[in-house]
C-alpha cells in the first residue's frame, strides 16, 4: 500500500497547522508544552475555538456538527493536534459520550445532548470500572433497577476521571442480575447533580487529583436518561471502547515528544557536552523512533483497512498496545534530559499555584508525565486483556 499522503492531504495538512498557528491561544500551548495542568476554564475555551471553526467533534454525522472526514483526514488532525501542543477535545465528551449518542441515541436525546456536549456547556464524565470490575467490566455489581419511570442506582464505581469537575457521568449499570454478565447491563446518562451521589478524590501516583471514587445511594435516574434498550449496555459499551482503541496509540503524541527530548538535549549537558551527542542517549532515542514508525505504518494500515461493518478492527488492540508503551518510552526519554530537575516539580506547580520551578520550567513537569504514563497501558482496557484479544481475533489461538 501507498504510505504518502495524497495532494489533497498534505493541503488538508497545511491548513490544520495553519489554524493551530494563528488560534490556539499562547498561554494554553505554553502550558501544554511545560506539562502543567489545563484548568477547565482553558479546556471549554479551547473547545469552542474548535466549535466556531466546525473541528470541535469530526467524526460527529454532518448533522450534528460532524466534518464529514476520511479516516486518513481524522489521523491526520489528531497528529498536528499534538504537534502543536493542543489540548485534545476532552474524550469523554466527544469520543465517548458524543459518538455513543451519534450511534444510539433517540432524536430526542441528540437534541437535548449533543450540542451541550460540544460546546462544553456539559462536562462529562464515564463511569465504567467499579472495584472487582476494571478489566473484567462486565463483572460490574453497582445495580440499577427498574421503578417504571426511572431507575433506582445503588453502588459504587471508581477511578472516574473529572468526576469531581463533571455535570453529567455515562455509565453502565447492571439491570439483571440473572442474565449471562454480559446480557443484564444497561448505558444510563446519570446527572451528578443527583442527590445520593457522593464523590471521593483519588490522589494517584503523580500526586495529581484527577481520579475518584463515585458512591450512588439510592440515585434516581429518570427513565429518558437510558441509552438504547434495557440490558444493551454492553453492545453500546463495545462500540464505544472500540472507538477510544483506535485513537489511544496517539502516533502524534509520542512523535512530538520525541520532537521535544531532540531539541532540549541540545541544551542539557551531559559529561561536558551536549547530551544530544551522548552515543547511548543517541541509541535509545533511535530504538523508540524505529518502533514509532513502525507503529504509524501499522496505524495507516489499519486506517485503510478499516471495516465496512462497524465492527471495531481487532487490529487496534495492537495499536492500544504499542502505542501505550511506545508512550511511556517517551516521557522515560524526557525524563533522562530533565535528569534531577524532573524531580523539581511540585504538587504546587502541577496545581498551579506558582509558576516557581528549581530548574527550566520545561522539566518541572516531567516527573508527573513519566508517572502519569503508567495508567496508558491499563486504561481503555488493559495490554494483557489486548493481547487476548489478539491471540483470539489475529492469532486465532
């Protein structure tokens, strides 16, 4: 297959790097670039930048504010999106919630949702994993039960990204408890507003709060809230996990801070010289690129190949896979040109409230993406559920 991109292509190309130039605002891209945390404030704005321009939710139909794209079009937008430092569109709002809505939803629902969500007016957030039931999901317990017109949630969900910060949660919530797992689950759109929720922070790994613990105590969710039908949670849920799979290698993301770590070695010195020409820093930065172009040339393969039946391609498992290793290689390489001033970075600094760093503001952050960069291979389902899937579905073992 032809790897190129066409003429039309590289257009496309030159007037998405062209709109990232001239409207992405400079104190967001310095703080992307630095590491430090997207106030919400910033991600909203950003957000209806991209929806004044129409790019806010491409792969959304051309009715609901869709671009129309190819799939080479979407990769393509979504590398010069980390080229230039510029926050994603949230996930769970567009990828997630948004394209679950496009699939499933009624008019009704679209109507009421999908402009919200894209606006940011709604801040979404996905309640999925539940304690004993993160990579195997469809153990979940947290139940939902049927009252005619709403349905009464009792549980617990966990590890809820932005929980704390959302107005809204996706969530699949178990409906028969005598079905096969997989066959008595049901998608609800939950208002976290609702009383009986109670939302608990997670302090992780990079000391960041960004995670939580979600309790639902007698949560009343009004029966137009469900998604699809009752106990199709998990064909929904099937869907939706397909399409963060096929994004979560973030080809452009690791490319950009290969891109970072070739530059600042220039300016780091290493036993008297710049370590840019230390031969071993030199070796294992060309190991990481030799497998990032491998996996771009996986992902365009993937692209053109991509299934007419909407079936998700089990081909992205392996792009889940490698991309979420290939990611952490890279912020393994940033963090040995920080050297010990990675290790400067405050939990202050992450939550901005100073900009003061013991060494280059570039490294004060670096720490937190090293550590951070963990979870990327357990989210979105975990690298040994992925090869499961490909030893099954490539393998056929």
């Amino acid at each position: 297959m032809d790897l190129k991109f066409s003429p039309e292509e590289i257009a496309f190309r030159d007037e998405v790097r062209a709109f990232f130039k001239a409207s992405l605002p400079a104190d967001i891209q310095r703080r992307m670039y630095r590491g430090q945390y997207i106030p919400k404030a910033d991600l909203v704005a950003w957000h209806r930048i991209l929806a004044d321009k129409g790019w806010v939710a491409p792969e959304w139909t051309r009715e609901w504010s869709g671009t129309g794209w190819t799939a080479t079009q979407l990769y393509i937008f979504a590398e010069e999106m980390h080229r230039a430092y510029a926050p994603q569109q949230r996930s769970q709002n567009i990828n997630l919630a948004g394209n679950t809505l496009v699939a499933f939803g009624t008019g009704e629902q679209k109507k009421r949702f999908l402009p919200k969500i894209a606006a940011m007016d709604y801040f979404f957030c996905q309640g999925f994993s539940e304690p004993g039931a993160g990579s195997d999901l469809a153990a979940l317990k947290t139940r939902a039960e049927n009252k005619g017109d709403h349905y009464l949630i009792n549980g617990q969900k966990i590890w809820t990204s932005g929980a704390h910060l959302s107005d809204w949660m996706f969530g699949l919530f178990r409906t028969d408890p005598n079905a096969r797992k997989q066959k008595g689950i049901t998608y609800l759109l939950v208002d976290m507003k609702s009383p009986g929720i109670t939302v608990r922070p997670i302090i992780s790994i990079d000391g960041a709060h960004h995670l939580n613990e979600v309790f639902f105590d007698n949560v009343k969710v009004p029966m137009e809230n469900r998604i699809g039908e009752e106990n199709r949670g998990w064909d929904y849920a099937k869907h939706l996990m397909g399409n963060a799979r096929a994004t979560v290698a973030r080809v452009g993301l690791s490319k950009a801070r290969i891109a970072k770590a070739k530059a600042l070695a220039q300016q780091v010195t290493h036993e008297g010289k710049p370590l840019s020409e230390s031969p071993r820093f030199r070796e294992k930065l060309a190991a990481v690129e030799v497998e990032l172009k491998a996996l771009e040339i996986t992902n365009m393969r993937a692209i053109a190949g991509k299934r007419q039946d909407g079936r998700q391609d089990p081909k992205s498992s392996v792009l889940k896979m490698k991309g979420s290793e290939l990611q952490q290689l890279t912020t393994e390489i940033l963090l040995d040109v920080a050297g010990p001033h990675a290790m400067a970075r405050q939990t202050d600094f992450y939550e901005c409230r100073t900009d003061e760093t013991l060494g280059p503001d570039w490294a004060a952050a670096t720490a937190h993406s090293y550590f951070m960069a963990r979870a990327v291979s357990i989210f979105s389902g975990t690298n040994e559920v992925q090869r499961n899937i490909v030893a099954k579905a490539i393998l056929a073992l």
